[in-house]
C-alpha cells in the first residue's frame, strides 16, 4: 500500500471505536495510510478521524442501506478502496441449546451477513480495477470449536467457508482474500458480550464453567491488540500475502493440534472413506 496517496483502506467495518478495529485504524494512521474509520455512530471515533489521513464514516453492517452508503462515501473521498477489514462482530456465552432463535439470528446477521454485504458493496469496484485486499477478521473459533459459544464459532466457520470460496472465484481477477484467527486477546469481546439469561443446569460444568472462565479472562488475555495490529500490516503488504493468519500462541497451538487431530483420524478411517466411491472400474 501507498502512504497518503493511491491507496486507502477501509478500517473496522463498523468496528473502529474499541478492540482490534480501534488497533489497527491507528496504527495504519500512525504509518502514514489513508484510512476510512468506521463506526455505528462516528463520534465514537472522533479522535481517529480527526487527523489528517482519516475519513470517519458511520457504518452499521447489519443495515444493507447504510454498507452501501459507507462504501460509496469511502470511494468518493479518496477514489477507491483498496483493502477492506472485516472485523466488526458480536459474542454471545450459551451452550447450542441454552441459544434462542433470534439470538442466533442475531449473530449471524452481524458476524456473518454483515462481512458478506461489505464484500459484496467492495467487489465492484475492486473488480474494475483488477485489485484489492479483503480481510476478514474471524477467529481461532472458526477454525476449531468451543465450548458456550457454538453459534458464534458457527457464524465464524461460515465466514471461514465463504472466504475460501470467494479467494478462487477472485484471486484471477487480481484480487486477495485473507482470513485472520485471532486467539484471546485484550479487547472488550468478553466483557461486553451478553450470555443465556436461562441456562440449563445439566450444561453447569461445561457451557456454564466456560461463561465464568470467559468472564474471568478479561484483562488477562495474552494477546496484545496493537502488536496485532502491526502483524496484520505486516501480512497485508508482504509480497505474499497468507491465505490464513493465526495470530497469538494460543492460535496456533490450538490450529495445528486440530489439523493433526483430523489427519490422524482421516487416515485411521482412510479405508472406510474410499470404500464409499464406485470401484474404478465401475
């Protein structure tokens, strides 16, 4: 990317006023990038669109008009939009059966549909230019599962899935597709997710002893939001951007331990699986 001229990104999604959003549009501030800063109500990001190489936007992801405005002002200020951070999401702590419908629904019209409308308000016209970058924030959660936040690890699963599929439709066309799986890091995400208020006692020690180690993490997690900012930039610019980027310890001992688990499983039932196909000579 070009500092202060060319180029400009469209920061936060939505998500610019607190955690990793609020991170990474400052340190691409800091670095001398164009960025447009977004948040549901811009005076949540007064101080960050105050400076020169800012454009403060509100953007609400789970409104269609309101995406389709924020892009539309964001390529008419600085004439285009060359990377755009998915990152703007919601947590909820409940076992599967302790979540209701509309809850559910919620997550996922936020987590889910929300990073969809602004991929497709983007594609436009980064197709018209044969460029651009979108990165999509998700989580180790959409990677690997965990307990009290199924439905979230579900809406993050799905961005997993609808980026993968994006990248080979895309990346002819000159465009990249990233996914970064955050592990626990020091944002407000815990503290201010809201949880069951009707749990179910048979879940006490599993979803119900997760909700408490949630609760109680807050403020001790090992990941640092702004040095994860820098690693972001990092992948973004790098010659060869990653497909996927894991980012905290935790991250990647949980990632590479699932990979190794399903290997070892695929393999133990190799047999089984080919059997399924009509014989080759068929």
């Amino acid at each position: 990317m070009e500092k202060h001229a060319g180029r400009a990104g469209l920061a936060g999604d939505g998500g610019c006023s607190t955690g990793f959003g609020r991170s990474i549009a400052a340190h691409l501030l800091d670095e001398g990038f164009r960025v447009v800063v977004t948040a549901r109500r811009t005076e949540q990001v007064r101080e960050l669109g105050a400076r020169d190489n800012a454009f403060a936007v509100a953007l609400d992801v789970s409104d269609d008009a309101s995406v389709a405005d924020a892009v539309r002002q964001a390529e008419e200020h600085f004439g285009r939009i060359d990377v755009v951070v998915n990152n703007a999401g919601i947590g909820y702590f409940a076992a599967v059966e302790e979540t209701d419908p509309q809850t559910a629904r919620r997550l996922f019209d936020v987590n889910f549909h929300g990073v969809a409308r602004v991929i497709h308000a983007v594609l436009p016209g980064m197709r018209a230019r044969r460029s651009g970058t979108i990165v999509n924030l998700t989580s180790i959660g959409g990677l690997v599962g965990h307990t009290a936040v199924g439905y979230y690890c579900a809406t993050k699963f799905a961005v997993e899935g609808l980026a993968e599929s994006l990248r080979h439709e895309v990346e002819p066309l000159g465009i990249k597709v990233m996914t970064v799986e955050p592990s626990a890091f020091r944002t407000d995400w815990a503290g201010s997710s809201q949880e069951t208020q009707h749990p179910i006692a048979d879940y006490d020690q599993t979803a119900g002893a997760a909700r408490r180690a949630y609760h109680d993490s807050v403020g001790k997690q090992a990941g640092d939001p702004d040095r994860a900012a820098r690693a972001l930039l990092k992948a973004v610019t790098a010659a060869e951007p990653p497909h996927h980027l894991l980012l905290g310890a935790d991250a990647y001992q949980l990632a590479t331990a699932q990979l190794e688990a399903r290997t070892k499983e695929f393999q133990a039932w190799e047999a089984t699986t080919r059997s399924a196909d009509f014989p080759a000579d068929a």
